[in-house]
C-alpha cells in the first residue's frame, strides 16, 4: 500500500489543490481535523460553543473553518461573512489552551460557477490532508457544517473509531431536534424530510442494496488516505456529499459513529437542494408538501437486486429482470456493461465487487427516479412511510409523522449497530 505521502503527492499532482494556507507544523498530539465550510452563516459560534463542551479527546483538534463567497456574492451576504469571522476570532481569544485549536481560511473570491458547497468542503479537506501531511500521519477528517451542533461524545466517538487501521469512511448519526424548534411549520416540515431521508435508505436496505447508508455532508468522516486515494471532494454546489460518500462506499471500509450530529430545522437558499431547500419548499407550500417514494419502488428494485448474484454465471437471455426497468436497462447500456465486467473477472466475488462499483448510489437513485416517474408516483410521506413500514415489518400498523419517524430512527440505530 503506497505511504500517505505518496498518496497525497499523487493527488496533488492530478488534481486542483491549493498551496498550504498554514504552514506551521500541527500539533505533536493531533488527533482530529475537522472541517466546517461557511457561507453567509449567522451564528458558527452556536456550532463551536456545541463543540467546545464535548469530552476532550485524547490529542488536540484542529478546526478548519472555511468562510466563503463568490466573487459576485451580495454585499448583504459578505457582511454575514464578516460577523462570522469575528465569531470565530472572538472564541478563539475567548477559549485559550482549548483542546479545539481553531484555524481560519478565508475565500470570498471563488469563481461564480464554482462557488458553493463542493468546493468549500474541498478547501478544507484538502488542508486538512495536507495538515496530516504534515505529520506523516493517516489520520481521520471529520465534516460539520456551521449551523449544526454536537453530542458530547463526538470527538471521543470518532477518535476511538478511527483507531482502527482498515477504517476508511465513517458517518455520524443525525437528528433534527423538530421538538427545541420554535417555528411550527419549520417542525413540521423538518419531521417531514428526515422521514423522507429515513424511508429511502431503510427502503434500499429492504430491497437488498448492499451499499445503502445515510450520506448527510455534516456527519461524514474519512480517512486521510482513503481521501487522497479516491481523488478528494468534489464541487458540485450541491449534492456533494451523496457523490462523495458513494464513490467510496464499494471500496471502502465503513462504519456508523454512535455520536450525533443535530443539523438545523431552517429554511435556506444556500444551495439548490437540501434540507434547507426543502424547508422554503414546505414553508411555501405547506401541509403534505413532502412526498416520498412509492414502495413499490423499492418492491421491484428487490426484485432487480435479487438477479445481480445469477449475472455471473446466466447468459443475458436467462437474466430475469423487471420487465418496467428494461426501457431504462438499455438506456443505461446494462447488458454491455455486464458483459464487459464479466470478462474483467476472474471470480463471483470480482465480478460483483466490479459491478457494485459501477451500479453505485447515484444509478440506483436514477433507478428509482425512472420507477417513480414511469410506474409508481410518489405518495405524501406519512402514507408512504407508512406503507413501508408495513412491508418491512410484515404487519399494519397506524401512527402520526413523529412516530413514524422516531421508528425509522429506531431501524436506523438498529442497522447502524450492525456496522
């Protein structure tokens, strides 16, 4: 296995890395970098008063605090930025000797087309690989946003987690804490999502994808090395996190961390699809604005799932695939790229950790889009919800959003167990 310095020689090499914002050498007794992107964020202290009371872990925690803006960025909004930045100054003086040694990198000139999550998010992972770099040390990056707080043993979770060498990609637990909200609609609308959140991925797990996990940009951890190795964060404005963590989930060893992480209720239009976007959604439309899939999505997907293991062995014309998915089954070249995988293999195991690869979390999202648009229409979460719930349990049953959602977080915690 190449050294991380070579990995991360090689990444620097292939890909858009910034020179070092920080060039002292980190602390001897690092033990975790965190990084926290903020873009027109009012209150980052909230996040760091959260982190500052958490259980001290065993070395010292970088924060890398990303404060960003494009180039165009409203005067309003570079304003926000700048409170911001006294939050961050102000801690800082506020809290000497911390075991949080909090770092600044400030980038309010980003190209329009660029600017936004992804790249803030790459910033500060970048640095943070670089900071362990430093060190010579495959340590672990953690991910938060700035509107977020923390569970007390978070940093304790995480550093004890990652003491484990083969772990290469983590994630918190999350909940949106609907019940200390003031706002009635942002509430309602946040119990609304998370169920929605909760139903797709308990929805995969019943259907058999092998690979589903929450990928919630707030709550991502992962290692040094297998950052570099996998070619870093991405850009995209939105989105990044789902991309990210896919790409690595097939190839990576991963775990759920037993710490929380509670993100906002807010609306925002930070970027264009989200939690915060579903919450201007919800606050617009209201009542039964949040829709969720069909379980039959998820039923014909099981039946799809089913087949990939007999791939290996059957000639395409003994394949028994859902006949609703084969308009979109040649679309996506399916047979060819079986095949094609097939004579990259020389076992069962190679070839289905091949195709895993290629028939990653977005193509089943793609999947599931087609069904939802071509055969089963998506129904109010609460029914659809329900009606999952039914078919996982195998009995009916009734309850309002909250207690469909406090069981969906159950099955959550239930599985996460489970590694």
């Amino acid at each position: 296995m190449p050294s991380l310095q070579s990995a991360i020689a090689t990444y620097t090499q292939r890909f858009l890395v910034n020179e070092p914002y920080f060039e002292e050498m980190p602390s001897h007794d690092l033990c975790l970098v965190l990084v926290i992107p903020a873009f027109k964020e009012p209150a980052i202290d909230r996040t760091l008063d959260s982190l500052g009371k958490c259980l001290p872990p065993g070395g010292t925690v970088e924060v890398i605090c990303v404060v960003n803006a494009s180039k165009d960025a409203a005067t309003s909004d570079l304003e926000t930025n700048a409170n911001c930045l006294q939050q961050i100054q102000e801690w800082r003086l506020r809290h000497p000797g911390h075991f949080l040694s909090l770092k600044l990198i400030r980038e309010e000139s980003l190209h329009p087309k660029k600017a936004g999550a992804g790249l803030a998010r790459k910033i500060g992972m970048d640095e943070a690989l670089q900071r362990w770099g430093k060190l010579n040390r495959n340590g672990p990056i953690l991910c938060l946003d700035a509107d977020c707080e923390v569970s007390e043993e978070y940093f304790v979770v995480a550093e004890k987690a990652f003491e484990h060498p083969s772990l290469g990609l983590a994630h918190f637990q999350f909940e949106h804490r609907y019940e200390k909200e003031p706002d009635r609609l942002l509430a309602a609308g946040i119990v609304d999502y998370e169920l929605h959140l909760r139903c797709y991925i308990q929805g995969l797990i019943w259907a058999g994808y092998p690979f589903a996990r929450h990928t919630v940009g707030s709550c991502m951890a992962v290692r040094a090395a297998t950052y570099a190795r996998s070619g870093g964060m991405n850009t995209r404005k939105a989105g990044e996190d789902f991309y990210f963590m896919h790409k690595l989930l097939p190839v990576a060893a991963f775990a759920y961390l037993q710490a929380r992480v509670y993100p906002s209720c807010r609306a925002s239009d930070r970027v264009p699809f989200g939690t915060g976007k579903a919450q201007v959604d919800y606050l617009a439309a209201g009542k039964e604005s949040q829709s969720s899939y069909h379980p039959d999505c998820y039923e014909c997907l099981k039946g799809f799932f089913r087949q990939i293991p007999f791939l290996y062995l059957q000639a395409p014309e003994e394949w028994q695939l859902p006949a609703v998915l084969q308009p979109l089954l040649k679309r996506v070249e399916f047979t060819e790229r079986v095949l094609r995988i097939k004579n990259q293999s020389n076992s069962e195991a190679s070839f289905l950790k091949k195709f895993w690869q290629w028939f990653d979390g977005f193509l089943v999202l793609k999947f599931t889009h087609y069904l939802r648009d071509n055969a089963y229409p998506s129904l109010p979460v609460a029914r659809a919800a329900q009606q999952l719930r039914e078919r996982i349990q195998g009995t009916s049953g009734v309850g309002n959003n909250v207690d469909l959602l406090n069981w969906y977080r159950e099955m959550d915690g239930l599985y996460s167990s489970r590694g």
